[in-house]
C-alpha cells in the first residue's frame, strides 16, 4: 500500500533532509514555500503574544512511498528537521488509494518508482 508524507519543516533543514530522504529510497519529493502557525500563534520564543497572528515561513514536503519504508522515512525526517524549539514542524501519513503515472499508465508502487 502507498502513503503519503505531508510535512512542514523549517526551510534551513531542506537541503539536509532532501538528501537524506533520497540516500533512504525516496523516489520523489514535491516542494512548496509555504506560511502558516501553530500552537504559539507564530510568536517564537521570548516575544510577547498578542490577539494577532503572525504566518511564519515554512518548507512543505510532499512524497509517496511504499509502506515499508515510512517508519524510516518518518524517523530520518524528524530527526534532520528537529531544531528543539517550537515551531520545528509537523509530518502527517495518509493513505493513497492509488498512483498513476500518466505518461505509461502504470499504477500502484509501479507509478511512483
């Protein structure tokens, strides 16, 4: 069965966990600048809250991997994107029902190897 890795990380940690992701097997990897808060509303450490919010920069990943190797995926993520602090980031893991690749209409594992 597929999965699907959708994480936010700091933008810093790209370049280290891209490379690690691919050394662990990961095929494919889509990327997108993105803004948003958790928890602490966007204020980091030491600064006063107020009723605003504040959208922080983040990096969102995208991949698709067989089943097996998701727990190695997921570990290898969380520990090159840790910084210790809030805000370090988030990975989610949802089922895929199915992949097609559109160029040779494979499906399955077979569409994202």
């Amino acid at each position: 069965m597929l999965k699907k890795i959708e994480c936010f990380i700091q933008p810093f940690k790209l370049d280290e966990v891209k490379d690690a992701l691919i050394d662990s097997g990961v095929e494919g990897i889509t990327v997108s600048d993105v803004r948003g808060f958790g928890k602490q509303r966007g204020f980091i450490k030491g600064e006063m809250p107020n009723k605003q919010v504040k959208f922080l920069p983040k990096v969102k990943l995208e991949i698709v991997v067989d089943e097996e190797i998701i727990d190695n995926v997921t570990k290898t993520i969380v520990r090159l994107a840790q910084t210790g602090e809030f805000g370090s980031g988030k990975i989610f893991v949802l089922p895929v029902e199915d992949a097609i690749r559109i160029r040779t209409q494979e499906s399955g594992i077979n569409a994202i190897v």
